[in-house]
C-alpha cells in the first residue's frame, strides 16, 4: 500500500512537471510570435524617430536632437523582455540647409534564453522644400548588428532526472553557434505639410534589411530575415486656442507577419510666448490583435517625455493577465534661441 501510494506521488510529480514544462514551452513559443520585431518594437513610435524612419532624420525645429527610450514588458509572463535605445541627430549640418545627420544604437534582451540583440547604426538624410510649406525627405541608415543567446539558461528534456530538473545533467542539443553578426541597411522617403505652426501633416515609407541577411544561429542552412516594410502618418490639428489634437497610425509588415498601431493624443498649452513652450499630453493607442495602452507626455521648453503602458489583449492574456509592459521616452532638442527684448524697465525694490 506504501508503495503504491509512493507509486501516485511519483506518477503526479512527473505529471506536474509535464505540464509545467509544457507551459513554458508554450510561453517561450508564443511570446516571439507576438514580437517579431522586438528589436524595434516600442509603442511609442512617434517618439522613436530614428527607428521609425530614416527620413525622420533632421526633422525636428532646432539645430541638434537626442533621444533615450526604455522598454519593459513580459515580467507577468517570464523573465522580462528589457529594451533600451538612444540617438541623435542633426538639422542642416555644417550649414547647409536639409543635410541631416544621425547615430543610434539600442540593445535588447529577451526572455529566459536571454538572447541579447545589439544594433547600431550611422544615417543620413537629404530634405527638399518645395512652395514654403511642403518639405520632401530622404534618408538612409547603414549599421551592425549582433545577436547572442546563453543556451545554459535554457532547461531540456534531458536534464530531468525523473523526480526533478538536474542542471549537471547535459542537455543531449548540439549547437552550432551560440551569436551571429550581420550589416544592415535600411531608407526611407518622408513628406511634411507645415502651413502654420500648430498645423501639420506628415507621412512616410520606410523599408528596413534590403540585404535580407542570414540570421541563423545554426550552420545547417542560411535564414534570411525578411524585408520590413513600414508606412506611418501623423498630424497635429488645432481644436482651440490651448488644445491640439495628435493623431498617429503606424503599419508595419515583415514575412507573414504584420502590425498596425493607431491612436491619437490630445495637448493641452501651460505657455506659449516669450519663447517658451510648456504642454502636457494624454491619449490611447491601439496595436491590432495584441494591446492597448494608454499615454502621458510633457513637454518643457525644449525637453519632451513620454509615459506609456500596454494592456496585453492576445492570446497571452490567461498568463500575462492583462498585463504588457511600460514603455519611457525622453527627447531634448538644442535649439539657437533669439534674445527676449526688454520691454520694460525693472524698478529696484525700494523705489
């Protein structure tokens, strides 16, 4: 009887541990397939010029512009998926009017596997004004990428002694290279209508991996990573005399995979004269078939933040519970600023 009842317990331990493993293996399944382009994937697009489009390049009112993006998500479902980028760039570099220049890197890991993906790049872009209000750009990135992963953080099969995981034990994988570099090359072309300054339309197509190069982490066989193809448009519509409405939309698709993004803010003006520039921001986007997130941003003279949180609605939901990921931007733009004439005198305090 003793040993039957040992006999169960054994039998529902093996059956508990199946069923974790084959949990994980689902997780571990699924979650790329919702991240494709985790590498480039932020909800905040319209605050991640340099990763949107190389015609973004030089697009902004100011003569130098920085960028930082952090990203977090996953962590209800398993090791969490971190991706930080930062760049910047150049308005009519060297003096001549619609030479934009620009360096972005970000790095990302992902998962239990942690598999690590590096990718810098140089780009440049070219814009053209046409009848004061219109502006045509074109832009192109050039840069390196390397992508590693630590196969020892991954558990197999092989490695269950029958009562429990045993690391000591091999794991019975042959692998034929453990990180793997590539040279990337992407353009982009890009069209802004600006006929006052709260008012303006924008829109481009960018297309990303022209080389399509061999991603393959195995000697077997080349895996050529597919051309993305990327069109994206936004504006900014006056509603009153303080309020703008911001609408964005972004679709991007890469092999059978494909993602839309769309969403609008609304900005409220603080200030607005004497040269400085104070707003805030609240809006809720949209990403078909995965998420929805909400987001807050603030603008401060010549800095910009922005707060965003993904709400997870894709089959992921019964193990992320709803919960995606949050997502944090920040952009300062240098800009040559004209003197504030002195209009009046100021009178010492004792007169």
């Amino acid at each position: 009887m003793i040993g039957l009842k040992m006999q169960t317990s054994r039998s529902n331990l093996r059956t508990a541990h199946c069923r974790l493993l084959a949990a994980s293996c689902l997780i571990l399944i699924l979650t790329p397939l919702h991240n494709f382009a985790q590498d480039i994937h932020f909800s905040q697009f319209f605050n991640a010029p340099y990763a949107q489009n190389p015609a973004n390049i030089g697009q902004f009112n100011g003569d130098y512009r920085m960028g930082a993006i952090y990203r977090q998500q996953w962590r209800s479902v398993t090791i969490p998926y971190n991706t930080f980028g930062i760049g910047g760039d150049a308005a009519n570099l060297a003096g001549m009017h619609g030479l934009g220049l620009a360096a972005w890197m970000y790095n990302d890991k992902a998962g239990t596997s942690q598999l690590n993906t590096f990718h810098a790049d140089l780009g440049a872009s070219w814009t053209q004004h046409f009848a004061t209000a219109h502006a045509l750009t074109l832009g192109m990135q050039a840069g390196f990428t390397n992508v590693a992963i630590d196969y020892n953080a991954l558990r197999f099969d092989a490695q269950y002694n029958g009562f429990s995981y045993d690391p000591s034990l091999g794991n019975g994988e042959q692998f034929g290279r453990d990180a793997r570099s590539r040279m990337d090359l992407h353009a982009g072309i890009g069209y802004r209508y600006t006929p006052e300054k709260r008012r303006n339309i924008s829109a481009g197509l960018a297309l990303f991996n022209l080389t399509t190069p061999d991603v393959s982490l195995f000697d077997a066989g080349p895996s050529p990573l597919d051309l993305r193809t990327l069109f994206h448009a936004g504006a900014q519509l006056p509603l009153g005399e303080k309020l703008d409405l911001l609408p964005d939309m972004q679709w991007q698709t890469q092999g059978k995979f494909r993602e839309f993004d769309v969403g609008a803010a609304v900005r409220y003006i603080l200030l607005d004269q004497w040269g400085l520039s104070r707003s805030v921001q609240g809006g809720l986007y949209m990403r078909a078939k995965d998420a929805g997130y909400l987001y807050a941003g603030l603008e401060h003279e010549d800095w910009t933040f922005g707060l965003s949180y993904d709400i997870n609605l894709s089959r992921l939901e019964p193990a992320s519970r709803n919960r995606g990921g949050f997502e944090i931007t920040a952009i300062h733009v240098f800009r040559k600023r004209p003197p504030v004439p002195v209009r009046y005198k100021a009178c010492p305090d004792q007169l």
